[in-house]
C-alpha cells in the first residue's frame, strides 16, 4: 500500500470518528442522554481560562460558549447578548428587586479592600427602558437612608473614567487621563465585580432618570440614591463630603472630560462634563 492510499484512509478513519453520536472519557458506557460523558474519581474538567479582558475581545461567540473566568474567579457563559457570570449565588442571575451578595477580592485589582456586600436591586423604567438597579454605590454595604447618609456603610468606592481600579478615600495617583474613549467593558467595574450584564449607566439614561428625580431632601429621590459622600480630586484627595456627589456615565465629552450626574442638598441635580482624572461614584444597572 502506497503512502497515498495509507493516508486517505487514515483521513477516513479520522472523519468517522469525528461524527461519533456520543464519547465517553473513563467509561464505555456513556449516558444515553449525553454527548460527551466524562467518568473520574481523582480529575476534573478543565475548560478554557481566559481574562475578563480576552473573553470581552472574543468576536461572535455563540450562545452557550464557556469558558473559565481568571479575572472574576469564576465560570462564564453566553446568553446570546453577553457573558453571564455563575457564582453560589441565585444561579449567577440574581432576580431584580431580590438581593444578591458578593465576595469582592482585592487580589483581583477591581475592589481596593476584601469586602462582602449585599446589593438591594429595583426594577425602573426611568432610564428610558426597563432596567435593574442596583440601589447603593458600587462597594457600600447598605442603600444610603437619605441625601444626608454619609456614613461609612452607605459609603462606595470612588473610580477614575476608564479605569478599573477602585478607591476608598484619600488615595493617591499622579497621571492625568487624556484619551479617546468611552468608558470600555473591560475597564468597567460594575462588570468586572459583578459579571453578566452589569454596566455602567450611560449619559442618556442618567440624564433620563435625572428629569424623573425628586428633590433629594425626599425619599425616595429616584432609582438613583445621591447622596453626600463627596469625591476624590484629580490628586486624590478627598471633597465636599456632607455636601455633593458626583456619579459616572459610561460617556465621555472630550479626551480628558467625561459626564457626570452632580447632586447637591437643596435637590439641584444635573449633568455637566468633568475631568476624568478625578474620582466619582458609580452605579450599575443591568439590561
């Protein structure tokens, strides 16, 4: 037999196998149910482990795509919108207006500090279409009573645009933040800590629930809780705490400004453009 003829068979043989019905991996018996069933006593299965940065850059996965996330800690599936995060808790979905809790790392270097949080969620269609909300800042254990809860607990962690990384107060950085981009899904915090489809709000949908807000003396003052917690200088320094709050959209202005909603005792609430060097709060809401 020529090496030809060898070949082609070989190819045959290949194909036939490829086509198989069902595999079984440490039995001969395969459940009649499944395709690929995998028998083992002292080995796991092992799939993919990728960053949540190379997961976000994977061009048209298709829906049931998983893989292990390294950034997150944990598995992560397509739904056919986005990448979904499976933790221990509520199947990785919480339900909205439920709450769901979360085991922030600083070793992942999102979260400035360990911290466990519990997140109270509402459903609001103030954005323009109906979201889920999550009630207190990104990082605070509890939803701030009023405008005037300042304290630690109702207290998040404050984020420079674009950027990953968290702060608690008084931190300290010394690069300025000139660059052509919104705020990307892999620098976004809400979806690094939280996975599937958490994200920043947009400069529309902040601007849309901020014509919907009370005076912020009232409670409740919208699905957005402002309150006085102050915010972090382009030094990182900590300002105007017990009075004003700045909170991120995900939209930038120009290269080194981006929109922010500024809330204020007497019930001003508004969006203007502020350097994105600085650091403001975040909220997160899902689709």
């Amino acid at each position: 037999m020529n090496k030809t003829i060898a070949m082609l068979l070989l190819l045959m043989a290949c194909s036939t196998t490829l086509v198989k019905a069902q595999e079984g991996f440490g039995t001969s018996t395969p459940a009649a149910s499944a395709v690929i069933d995998m028998t083992a006593t002292d080995k796991g299965f092992l799939p993919p482990r990728m960053t949540s940065a190379q997961i976000a850059n994977i061009a048209n996965p298709v829906e049931g795509l998983t893989m292990y996330d390294t950034t997150q800690k944990c598995l992560v599936v397509y739904n056919g919108t986005t990448f979904i995060k499976f933790t221990a808790t509520a199947g990785g979905i919480p339900q909205c207006n439920e709450s769901f809790t979360y085991d922030h790392k600083a070793s992942d270097g999102v979260a400035p500090v360990d911290k466990t949080v519990t997140y109270s969620t509402e459903s609001s269609n103030k954005s323009g279409s109906t979201k889920c909300w999550i009630l207190q800042d990104l990082g605070a254990t509890s939803v701030p009573t009023d405008q005037n809860d300042i304290s630690s607990a109702s207290t998040g962690w404050y984020w420079r645009f674009n950027r990953a990384k968290g702060y608690i107060g008084s931190a300290t950085w010394t690069d300025a933040i000139s660059e052509n981009s919104n705020w990307i899904r892999e620098n976004d915090p809400c979806y690094l800590l939280l996975g599937g489809s958490w994200r920043i709000p947009t400069n529309s949908e902040i601007t849309n629930v901020k014509a919907s807000m009370t005076a912020l003396s009232t409670t409740p003052w919208g699905i957005i809780r402002a309150h006085q917690i102050g915010w972090l200088d382009a030094s990182g320094g900590i300002n105007d705490r017990g009075g004003i709050q700045y909170i991120w959209t995900s939209t930038q202005s120009t290269d080194i400004e981006a929109r922010v909603l500024i809330a204020i005792p007497e019930g001003f609430s508004t969006t203007i453009s502020k350097s994105k060097s600085f650091g403001a709060n975040i909220k997160c809401l899902r689709d």
